[in-house]
C-alpha cells in the first residue's frame, strides 16, 4: 500500500516537474552583432510578458511597453535614435478609440488622434507651438468633420469625448 503511495507520488512529481521547470518566469536580454543591448525584458513560458524595452544600433532606447502572451498591450513609448519622444499611445485590446500622441523633432506634441484597428476613428487634434490649431473628426479612417478654431470646435463637441 505505501509502495503503491510512493509509486504515484513519484509518478506525479516526474510529470509536474518539467512544467514546473520551464515555466519559470525569466529576465531575457539579446544584443546586437555589435555588442549594444537590442531588448530586454521578461519572458513567461517562452513568451514576453510584461514591461519590455527595445533599443537602436545605437544603443538610445527605441520603444518601451507592455506585453501579455508575445502581444502589445497597453501604454507604448516610441523614440527616434537621438533619444527624443516620437509617439506614444494605447495598444490594448478591445477599447473604442485609442489615443496616440506624436511629436515633433524638439519633444513637443505635434498631434494626437483615436484610431481604431489602427485607422482614424473619433478626433484629431493638431497643435503648433504647443497650441491647438485644428481639430478633425473621422469615422473609420475618412474625415467627416473639420474646425481650424477651438471655440467652434468646443460649441459643436463635448470635450469629455476627447478623454483618453
């Protein structure tokens, strides 16, 4: 009886441990030919998940974010090779309307638009010199609506519409 015991005990244990071994939760880094860091981050049985960071040839970071099962998800950084903001944006899911900023050459905001399925769809704001300077609305990435000044614009729309 104890035999018996211990014969499936140990049967259950040699099943279970090869999943327990490689599903470990691991800290990965890969370089490029020329030695600079390329990407690190974590990955969980052999797939990124959670926070990632990929960089230029460079060595300046190229874009950060989140991952769940090898896919995008959630908040992203974007940066060019002289280490300035390009983009930035939502990745997950599932939501309506995701926002995504992009920037000028010296950081500042240039534009942000809601896309969906990475199209246009809801507003687009353009900015000079820090300024809204016109706004647009797309539906399914053609534009319907247009404002070059913000009182028109803020009479004709709710600006809680323009909440990320």
């Amino acid at each position: 009886m104890i035999n018996n015991i211990f014969k499936k005990s140990l049967l259950l244990i040699l099943f279970l441990l090869p999943s327990l071994l490689f599903s470990q939760k691991i800290y990965q880094k890969t370089f490029f030919v020329n030695g600079t860091l390329k990407e690190e981050g974590w990955l969980f049985n052999n797939q990124k998940n959670d926070y990632w960071k990929f960089y230029h040839k460079n060595g300046s970071i190229k874009k950060e974010g989140r991952f769940k099962n090898n896919l995008e998800t959630k908040y992203w950084y974007f940066y060019s090779k002289s280490s300035t903001i390009e983009k930035e944006g939502h990745f997950k899911k599932g939501e309506k309307n995701n926002w995504r900023l992009f920037y000028d050459k010296n950081g500042n905001i240039h534009h942000k638009c809601q896309l969906k399925n990475n199209q246009k769809n809801g507003y687009c704001l353009l900015y000079k010199k820090k300024k809204l300077v016109k706004a647009s609305k797309f539906k399914n990435g053609e534009k319907i609506k247009e404002w070059t000044d913000f009182s028109s614009f803020k009479k004709e729309n709710s600006l809680s519409d323009l909440r990320p």
